[in-house]
C-alpha cells in the first residue's frame, strides 16, 4: 500500500515534469534535510558577510581593509584547499562537515559577544577572520564532495548542484534585507547572533541523515604525492583545465566587486546599509533566476556553450554597473551581474562534478574551491588596492573588460574540447555510442 504521507518514487512517475522535474533531487531524503537546514543557515550567513562588511567600513572607512578582511575570510582556502580534497576522498565527509558547521557556529558567536561588548576593534575582526578562512578552506570542498553521498540516484547531481545553488541564491536576497534593516536599527552584533544559531539548523539535518556506508579505497600515497595526483589528472584533461581556468580569473578580476559594494552604496550612491541590503538583494535575485533556469534543464548537454556566454554578460554588467549612478539603473544591472556569475560558476561545478572520476571527486572539487573562492581573496586585495589609486568604478571597467577576453578565449576553444568530453559522456550513458556532437 503507498504511503501518502511520502513524495511518489521518482521510479514511477517517469518521465518527471514540471514541478516534479524541477525539484526531482528533493526526493532523496538526506538532499532535503540537507537543503532544509541551508536555508536557515545560509540566511544568517549571507547576514553576516554584509554586517562585517559594514562594520569595517564603518570602523575605518578603508576599502583596502575591506579587501583584506575578504582576503583573510577566503585566502587560507587556497593553501588549505588541496589537503581538504584529500581528506574527501578518503575520509568520512558526513562528520567532517558537522564540524566545520560547529566550528563556523563558534566563529559568529564570538563576533556577535565582542560586537555586544561595545569594544570590537579591526584587529579582532580580522583574527576571527583568519579563522573562518581555514574553516571554509576545509568546508567547502568537502560539501561539494558530499552532495552525490546524499543522492538516491547519481542523474539527480545536476538537478541538485542547481537547486543547492538557488538555495545559495534565494538566501543572498533574504539576508542582506534582513540584515540591512537590522544594522540600522539594532547594529551588527544581531546579525552576528542570528547567524550563530542559524548553524543550528544544519547541523541537526546532518545529525538526522540516513546514510549508506561509503567504501574509501585505501590509499597508499602520501597527501603531497595525492595532491600532485590530482592537479595532474586536472591538467591533462583540456576541458577540465579551461573551466578552472576561466573560474579562476573571473574569480580574481572580477568577483571581487562585492568588496566594494560598502563604498559604492555609501560614497557612489550616497546611500546607508539599507542601500547595500538592495543592491546584494539584486545579485541575489539574477543568481536565483540562473539556478532555477539551470535546474530546470533536462541534463549535462549543452552547459559548454552557457559558461562564455554567462561570464561575458557577467563582465558587460560589470562595465555598465562601474558608470551607473543611479540606484534603479544598479539594480538591473546587478541582476544580470548575479545572473551571468551563478551560470557560468553553477554550469562549472556541474560539468567539473560528471567529468570527474568517483576516486578524484574530492581533489576535483578541492581545485574549483582553490580557483573560486581561492582566488578571489587574492582579488580583493587587488581590487581594494586599485579602487584606493584609480577609483571603484575604474576598477571595476577594468576587471569587466577582463572577464570579456577570457570568456572569448574559451569560446574560441569550445570546439576542441567538446571533442574530448564526448567519449566521457558516452562512457557514463550521457550521449549514446556513435554520437556525433554533444
């Protein structure tokens, strides 16, 4: 007899459409707490970013101490990175991730009692800072890892990298408006607080998850030997090198353009912390329309195209947004800013994750960590350096215009490397034997 009370069996409702086919990951039980718990989470999180963003700018009115408060939240991942990928492919992902969960958990709540204290200094800022970097650098590949452990069905991948993008997403455009109101009214400390017990949330959805024991190989290497391992096995394959590469420079010249959100919403626009709340919430609702646009496609094919053609509308929003001074005119743009960035970084991730092997996944998704978020911190001490010395709307130009030529040249190198992805489709039952394009 069929239990009511549970979603139907994706096995007889074949073929899945509309609502069903959009959210067709959310019928693996451990996907939806996992996503249940992000969104509380990543709510007070996207809080967070914002309000330490306006403490700092607050505190000192430097953008080159915006940059480097960014650099430290994100830089450690680029040393930590490559060791987290190896501790993914090879250790238990599920209990790791508890405890970065745990370990962000604490970082907040220190920033929320020494912003209540009333004595919060940059210097503090900047050592929990350092701390959330190391924290993430692990975090981070390890939960891109882990989202296949948590599928019923290994064609749901794509569908869920989308849907936990448009969770990313959904949140950036609640948590800056909460948080823009509660700056001016209450201060920074209760966005600090709130995101505390966000953690909560998610970590109780990992705790209730029902997972299948998962055989790690055992691995006779050294973690030196099986990070060589890795960045070779990315190197040699052409497609998977140019996704990484596209990531990284767009991450380094272009990304960066948050650090200067403060700056642009107060001394551009000539606006408050309501005014960046708005401007956030733009990126946020162009990411979420690109990851329901993504999750909505029936699969891997064609995502090769979309990734020059995403960060070259990221990179011409770019150049508008850096001579706009108009509040309305910057809202549009940010929305196709947001738009261009989630496409090309959620089609990156879903292309890197079915051409990877199951045995590199985590060393895979160790070297996206290291050229997405492990680049921008680099970026956002060039781009608060530059903005100090040729103005924000110069800096941002020329980080566009950069974008733009990278995205022609993958563009121009897209034929080639369909060539080599084709035998990996064919080989996971992507494309039928005898296919002749992608």
């Amino acid at each position: 007899m069929q239990n009511h009370n549970q979603p139907p069996s994706p096995e007889t409702e074949a073929p899945l459409t509309g609502l069903r086919h959009l959210f067709r990951a959310l019928y693996s039980r451990n996907f939806r707490l996992f996503i249940s718990g992000q969104l509380v989470s990543l709510i007070g999180t996207w809080m967070q970013q914002m309000a330490m963003s306006w403490l700092v700018y607050r505190l000192t009115h430097s953008a080159l101490l915006l940059g480097m408060v960014a650099f430290l939240s994100q830089g450690p991942g680029f040393v930590i990175a490559p060791f987290a990928g190896i501790m993914a492919d090879r250790f238990n992902r599920h209990k790791i991730l508890i405890l970065t969960q745990a370990l962000s958990m604490a970082q907040a709540l220190a920033l929320a009692y020494l912003s209540f204290s009333g004595h919060i200094q940059v210097w503090q800022v900047l050592y929990l800072s350092v701390f959330m970097g190391i924290v993430t650098g692990v975090d981070i590949p390890v939960r891109q890892a882990f989202v296949v452990d948590m599928l019923d069905k290994p064609e749901y991948l794509s569908n869920a990298v989308s849907l936990n993008s448009s969770v990313f997403n959904g949140t950036r455009l609640i948590g800056p408006a909460i948080a823009g109101i509660a700056i001016a009214s209450v201060g920074e400390g209760w966005c600090f607080l709130l995101n505390g017990l966000s953690y909560i949330a998610v970590i109780l959805a990992l705790l209730s998850m029902r997972l299948k024991p998962h055989y790690r190989a055992e691995h006779q290497n050294g973690y030196l030997a099986s990070i060589r391992k890795g960045f070779a096995y990315a190197y040699r394959f052409p497609p998977m090198r140019a996704i990484l590469l596209l990531i990284a420079l767009v991450s380094l010249v272009g990304l960066p353009y948050s650090v200067l959100m403060p700056v642009f919403a107060r001394d551009v626009l000539h606006g408050d912390a309501q005014t960046l709340g708005y401007l956030m919430g733009a990126v946020g609702t162009g990411a979420l329309t690109g990851a329901v646009y993504l999750a909505a496609r029936p699969s891997v094919l064609g995502l090769g195209r979309l990734i020059p053609i995403a960060a070259g509308v990221f990179g011409s929003a770019l150049i508008c947004f850096s001579f706009s001074r108009s509040l309305w005119l910057s809202l549009v743009l940010l929305f196709f800013l947001g738009l261009g960035m989630m496409v090309q970084l959620a089609s990156s991730n879903i292309m890197l994750q079915t051409l990877a092997d199951d045995a590199m996944r985590g060393r895979v998704m160790s070297l996206y960590t290291m050229a997405f978020l492990g680049m921008t911190p680099f970026g956002s001490l060039l781009v608060g350096s530059c903005a100090n010395h040729i103005g924000v709307g110069h800096t941002l130009l020329l980080g566009g215009a950069i974008c733009i030529v990278g995205a022609g040249v993958f563009a121009v190198r897209l034929p080639g490397m369909r060539q080599a992805i084709r035998p990996v489709y064919v080989q996971k039952g992507i494309l039928p034997e005898g296919a002749t394009r992608r």
